[in-house]
C-alpha cells in the first residue's frame, strides 16, 4: 500500500473510529485500527465487537493494501505530527508513516485477523436531519440503566413508522420518552421496533459531524444490526458509517407508566430551577441525594412558590425559592437530585411543567409548549 493524505484529515479520522476502539479486550486485534485503500480513498475502521465505526478518508492511492495497527500508537504519532502531508506505506505488517522531518515504523497485524466489519443492506430504513438526532440522543440515552442486570434496559426503545420515530429509556427509576419527525417515511409494512444500546447512541452523538447532511438508519432485525452512515460535508473526511449490535429482549410497556392526569402542576423557569437543584445538591449528596421540593400556590397578588431544599444531618441545609405558575394544590415531593438535575439539563425550552398526582406517585417533568418530549422520575420516600 502506497498513500498520501493531509495530517489534520487523518487525524480527524482516527479520532472518529478511536470511540470504537476496545479498551480492555481479551483479543488484541480490538485494539487495533484498520487502515486500507478502498477505491481511491483511506478507509480506517474500528471495532470493540458490539460497534464497529467506518470512516473514509480523502487521500492519493498510489497502490492497494491494508494493515491493522496499535490505534492508541497510530492515533498519538498522527496528531503530534505537524499540519504536512503524511505518506503511508505498507511492507508485510508494518506501516510506514512519513510526515515533514518526521518518521515511524509502526508495527502491525494481519489485516485477514481484523474482525470483519458487519455490512447492512444499502436501502435505508429511513433518515433524520442530524440536529433532531442529536436531539433525541441527549434527551433520552441518559436514562438507560448503566448496569446489565436487565439488558433490555441498557438500551433504547426505538419505533420506526410512518414519518415518525418513537424512542424511549428506562432504568427503573426514571422514563425518558421522545418522538420525533423522519425525513423518509418508513415504507408501508416495513415499520420497525428495536432496542438500540444507549452506548452506541451516545458515541454516534459524539461523532455526528457539524453540517446538514442527513443521518441515513438502516435497520435489518433479522441479523440484530443497525447502521447510520452520515455523508460529511468536510472535503478531507467523507462517509461515516457506524454498526450496531441490537438488544434482544421486550422492552418494558412503558406506556401505562405515564400518569394521564395531575393534581398538581407547577410552571416554572427551566434555569431558575435547575440553578436551585444544583444549589441543592451541595447537601443532598450527604444525605443519598434527597432533594424536597413543595408547592405552594399563589394567592390573589402573590405568584405561586416552587421551594427547592435539601438537608444533611453532618453538613447542613438550604433552601431556595422560586416564582411559579401553580395549577391545583399545595403539594410536595421529593426525588433523587441527580435524577431531576440530568432531566432539567435536557430540557430546551424557557420553562418547564411538574406534574403529581401524591408524594408516593411519579412526577411528569415536560417543556412547556412542546409535546414531544416527556420524562418520569419515581418519588423517593422521605420523612417530612
């Protein structure tokens, strides 16, 4: 393999195909990065056996070849070289890096031992403009468990059909539930429900490149895989492809959990209430994360009142009050400060509505003047 590209291009994508990279791997191959010439481009790809990502790289192809490489040693060289042209070459399983005054011989491994990349079909399910992605993305993922006691939750329900997408995530404790509109229409007889993991999400929000470019989804259920490939709109790093393996399992219904009704509803500015829920959380860490919130509503000339406290026996306590809009009767609850502080940072909107029915009934967290979002935190059980 002969090869020549800029350093800041390849830099960028070996930044990309790093997310996928394993770290801590009973096969060494996983640590690597694939480097191959595919059709006048540099092809680098990565995988840690449940995703795999894809970058194409615009780059000079003298000749054919390919090379797996330590990612971590490639990755390091590549970004202390400086902005120059970088020639590649390969002899047996070494690679040859070259750039300005600068030189290395790193070596590799056979690229016949590389896990194979999995391929999914090249008609798309469907795609989505990247910011609504993103979007879904960071106000849902979060709220998939972290631990695989219940695989099924370490993932994101994902609905396809129609022009519409349904995603939600669970842990157990809290319910993210988002919709959102589809460039393409799913075809007729062709709608898909999937569990997508929460980590694969997350790492294609990191690597969903700046631009308007279309996310393309392409789902095969039948061989458990999922594949987003994003055309960049950079001249230097084109296509971006990232595999997935999918969640077997039934998610729960999750549907049923959403309280259809409240007796008590408090509108409040969304960062005035996240400032005095992070305030709260100073203490409420001492004291397994309890943050109590009570509401009172207004009367003739006076607005309602959000109050916000928390309160630790070794450390202290604090409160903190907040102007609010309250439909229905005095009410309070309380819930884990983490839990309502990650679901207040994903709200986009200037204010935002807490739903209750009782202390020991779920809270409903929704944007105000948006229906497409919703979140549920369980209650904690306090002593008032």
């Amino acid at each position: 393999m002969k090869a020549s590209c800029l350093q800041e291009n390849l830099s960028r994508g070996l930044g990309i195909v790093g997310r996928a990279v394993a770290t801590r791997s009973t096969l060494p191959v996983t640590s690597h990065v694939l480097v191959a010439t595919d059709g006048g481009r540099l092809r680098l790809a990565a995988t840690n056996l449940e995703i795999a990502i894809t970058v194409w790289v615009g780059a000079k192809v003298d000749s054919e070849g390919a090379v797996a490489v330590p990612a971590q040693v490639l990755t390091q060289f590549v970004n202390s070289l400086p902005p120059d042209r970088i020639d590649l070459s390969v002899s047996g399983r070494v690679l040859q890096v070259k750039c300005a005054r600068f030189e290395a011989r790193i070596n590799g491994l056979d690229p016949e031992d590389f896990p194979p990349i999995p391929t999914v079909a090249e008609t798309p399910t469907t795609a989505m403009d990247p910011e609504t992605l993103r979007g879904v993305i960071e106000q849902v993922a979060f709220a998939a468990a972290t631990d695989d006691t219940r695989p099924v939750l370490t993932g994101v329900y994902t609905r396809l059909a129609g022009d519409q997408g349904l995603f939600a995530a669970a842990d157990g404790f809290r319910l993210s539930v988002r919709q959102a509109p589809l460039l393409s229409p799913v075809a007729e007889g062709q709608e898909v429900e999937v569990i997508v993991p929460a980590r694969a999400l997350l790492e294609l929000e990191r690597i969903i490149p700046d631009g308007e470019q279309p996310v393309q989804i392409a789902i095969q259920p039948n061989r458990a895989q999922l594949l987003f490939r994003i055309e960049s709109d950079s001249p230097g790093v084109g296509t971006i492809e990232l595999v997935s393996q999918l969640i077997q399992g039934n998610f729960p219904n999750f549907q049923q959990l959403i309280p259809k009704t409240y007796t008590c509803r408090v509108v409040v500015n969304t960062q005035e209430f996240l400032k005095a829920t992070r305030v709260a959380e100073i203490f409420a860490r001492h004291n397994n994360d309890i943050v109590r919130l009570n509401i009172f509503p207004g009367e003739e000339l006076t607005p309602g009142r959000l109050r916000v406290s928390a309160r630790a026996e070794d450390t202290g306590e604090n409160v903190g009050e907040i102007d609010a809009v309250v439909d229905g009767e005095e009410a309070k609850i309380a819930f884990n400060v983490r839990y309502l502080k990650q679901a207040l940072e994903v709200v986009d909107t200037p204010q935002v509505a807490l739903e209750m029915t009782s202390p020991s009934a779920p809270g409903v967290v929704r944007p105000v003047d948006q229906d497409s979002f919703i979140h549920l935190i369980m209650p904690m059980f306090v002593t008032w």
